[in-house]
C-alpha cells in the first residue's frame, strides 16, 4: 500500500497535501481489492489511489454531516480545522480524483463518476432517513447500497476492466462484499467497545442511524419494548441505556440475525471467486471481524 500512499501524496502540493496525512490509515479494502483483481495491470496502483482519494473526500464530508468528533481514533479534520475547511479539501480531493480518472479511460471514468454519485446520493438518503425513526428494512438497504457499496463496487469493476476479466461478474462481488462490510459495521457498533471502534460505541441511534440490528429488533420486540428503543432514538444513551439496548439486541436474537445476513452475502460473493485465493481471503478477513 506504500505505492499507493505515495501516489496520492503527489496528486497534491502543501498544504492540501497535509490532509492526506490527517486522515489516519483505514483497512484500504478497496485498493487490496483492485490490486488482487488486477494484479498484472500496471494501471491498478492509480485507480486504487484515485479511489481511495475519492473515499477520503467522502470520510471529510461525511464526518460534518454526522457531526462524528472522531474517524478512527483521531479528531476529525473538521473539529481540527473547521467546516469550512473540511468541505474544501474535500472538494479539492474530488476534483483532483476526477482529473486523473481520465488517465483511465472514458468507461471507467463513467463507471467510477456514476458510483460518486451514487455515493453521494447515499449521503443524502442516510441525511433524511436520520430525521426520524426508520423501520423499513428496504430503505435501509437502499441507502447502504448507494452509500457504502456503490464505490466498492465500481472499484471492483474498473478492475476487472483493467484485467480483461468478466466485469459483470466482479461488478457483483464488489456490491455484495460492500453490503455485507456495512452491515458488519452495523453489528460492530453494539458488540464492540469505543477502544477498538476508535469511536463511541452504541454511537449508531445516537447519530440518528437505525441500523439493520436495530430495525430487526423494533420488529420483534413487543410493544413496551419498542416504544423504549424509540425513545432512545437521537439520544446520548446513560450506561443504564446502553446495557438494556445490548442486552435486548442479543436476547431478541437481532445481532445473530444480522450476522448470518452478513455471512450470506459474503458466501455469496466468495462463490464468483472462488478460485481466486487471494479475494477469497479478503472475504473471510472481512467474517473474521464478526466471530
């Protein structure tokens, strides 16, 4: 992945490039994707640095929307340095994504600028579904689709674009794969401490996301039950909040329900590959988070 860090610095002078460092490193799935996919490409390190520059521009914006203080265990830029700020360097990651696309050619570039917009569209879904208590399963994975699997996707496509190889085939990969990595983070939010999430835990209903364990829990839980987790909709959960909400998820069965969605779609997405050791292995990393 050092290539691909080096790549991104230099599509930027200082102090922009400064940003790039702020934001610390994340798992980097898609540039492990797109360079497993198209490992015998040499084009595979700039449209993983392209997209992973483009996810960065994402992760600036998003974290104003959310109001999230943190991103993955350090302040966030725009609790650093402002708004303002956050959102120029984020369109300036954008653009700078958009003008070095065209070194790929025009398919991908459309392939890659129709999921930013997908993206963005998420964003604007996730914004409205977050005005109110959401228990409609099918808008939930309308959003997490266009929010976070749009650009997993596209990346999995170009790759296999740049490879010769059956794009349809790694198109699909890529939407499952980033389904089953959003619902994990879903479950990962109520099982997991603020320690390892490098965020608040239980953060989720407090940011007004109504995530898929919790639409799954509103649906089974009887009615007392379901007016208390409504009520903590948009609410700093006391400790006495957080143990009931995680004592019922687990109880109600929700949590379980929501990972043997996740492993479904993840075996899936393991069967368009599977003589491919290396995806199948960047697939079982991704279970190995839930176990």
């Amino acid at each position: 992945m050092n290539e691909i860090n080096s790549i991104i610095s230099g599509f930027f002078e200082p102090p922009i490039r400064d940003y790039v460092d702020k934001i610390p490193a994340g798992k980097q799935l898609r540039s492990r994707l797109i360079c497993a996919i198209a490992k015998d490409s040499d084009k595979r390190f700039l449209l993983s640095a392209i997209i992973e520059t483009i996810h960065l521009a994402s992760l600036l914006h998003d974290d104003i929307i959310d109001n999230a203080k943190t991103r993955r265990g350090a302040p966030s830029v725009f609790i650093t340095d402002g708004a303002k700020k956050a959102v120029m360097v984020g369109d300036i990651f954008y653009a700078r994504a958009f003008a070095k696309l065209v070194e790929l050619g025009e398919t991908i570039a459309k392939i890659v600028g129709e999921a930013v917009a997908r993206l963005s569209y998420g964003e604007y879904l996730d914004s409205e579904l977050s005005k109110s208590f959401n228990s409609d399963r099918e808008k939930y994975e309308n959003m997490i689709y266009l929010k976070t699997s749009a650009l997993i996707e596209a990346a999995c496509e170009s790759a296999a674009i740049l490879a010769g190889e059956n794009r349809e085939r790694f198109k699909r990969f890529g939407a499952l794969l980033g389904i089953a990595f959003q619902v994990i983070d879903d479950i990962l939010d109520i099982t997991q401490d603020e320690a390892t999430l490098g965020k608040p835990a239980l953060n989720d209903l407090s940011e007004g996301k109504v995530t898929l364990p919790l639409i799954d829990f509103y649906h089974s839980a009887d009615k007392s039950e379901r007016q208390k987790l409504v009520s903590l909709f948009r609410k700093k959960l006391t400790k006495s909040d957080a143990n009931w909400l995680k004592t019922a998820l687990h109880q109600s069965g929700s949590i379980d329900k929501s990972r043997r969605y996740a492993n479904k779609l993840l075996e899936e997405a393991k069967g368009l590959v599977e003589n491919d050791g290396e995806l199948l292995s960047l697939a079982k990393t991704l279970v190995s988070r839930i176990k």
